[in-house]
C-alpha cells in the first residue's frame, strides 16, 4: 500500500484542557508516501526465468552444433540488459515521502532513491494545502506551501490517491489550527 497514516491520539493536558507536543515527543499524525511498484521480487523472479526460457527456446534448434555458441552470447546479452533495465526501473521508483504534524511544525521528508532528503518545514498554522485539478506536472497535484517555499506533496501516487489525500490532510490541518 503506497500510503499509510499513522495517527496518535493525543491526551488532553490536565492544565489547558489542550493538547501540545514538546519536541522529542510524538506527532499527531504521521503519513508515510511511497511509489506504487507493480512488479514484486517474486514477480522479476518469474519474469526473468520466463524470458529466459523463451530466448532459450529458438537456440533448441541448434543444439550440438558451432552456431549455439555464436547466438548464445547474444542471448545472455539481451536477457542481462532485460535485468538492468527492470533494476533501474526498480530503483527509480524507489522514492518516499514522510509527513509528521505537530501542533506547532509540519514537517515533511522526501528521500530520495539513493536515500538522501530533502526537508520542508512550517508552522501548520500557516501552511496551505492545495489541489491543482489542472496545469500541475500530474492531475490533482498537491502542493503545501508556508515558511515561504511551496512544495510538492506525493506527486508520484496514483491520480485516485492524490484526490483521497487532499480532504483527509485538509481535516487534519483544520483540527491542529482549532485546537
């Protein structure tokens, strides 16, 4: 599942009546983001001994004679570039993003593939969340914006993802701004 939430129901203070998170505790909501993979290493498993079966099979024809050793190279060939292409596909969508909100800071992680961060923060009380239907890089791209930058939020997930995100954030930051 490319999104999970992780929510921490927050106990009221027996002073204020309020909630408030101090650095170092939890956040009130966690939302972890990541890259929808179609192919699953079970899946490349199945797939790479597939296709090396069915490259094998033209090279029955020339079982015991010079020529399987002269198309055997180019076969092993075609089936490692096969593999190194699927790898790097793999790894490209190997992207995330961690959303954590406090009463007092959003802050938001995209990691990147090769597992170095880029890191956004701001005052939830301030940040703006939107949906651009249109005009974006995707269909309903989501963006935050506050502490004076404007960012990207899970532009890799699926079109129906994006449009289910938006209310569900949308709720979350109005309840840390009323509270």
């Amino acid at each position: 599942m490319p999104l999970q939430w992780v929510l921490n129901d927050p106990e009221a203070s027996e002073k204020s009546g309020a909630f408030s998170y101090a650095r170092g505790e939890p956040p009130y909501l966690e939302l972890y983001l990541r890259a929808h993979k179609s192919l699953t290493p079970k899946g490349f498993v199945w797939f790479i001994a597939i296709t090396f079966a069915l490259i094998l099979l033209p090279l029955a024809a020339v079982i015991g004679s010079p020529v399987l050793w002269g198309l055997l190279p180019f076969m092993l060939g075609v089936l490692a570039l096969i593999w190194i292409a699927l790898k790097a596909s793999w790894r490209r969508k190997d992207i995330r993003e961690e959303l954590r909100l406090w009463s007092d800071r959003l802050e938001l992680r995209h990691i990147l593939p090769r597992g170095d961060a880029l890191k956004w923060e701001a005052n939830p009380h301030w940040v703006t969340l939107r949906q651009h239907p249109s005009g974006g890089p995707v269909p309903n791209y989501l963006t935050l914006s506050g502490g004076g930058r404007e960012v990207e939020l899970g532009a890799f997930l699926p079109q129906e993802e994006r449009v289910q995100l938006y209310p569900l954030l949308q709720e979350h930051l109005t309840q840390i701004r009323e509270a």
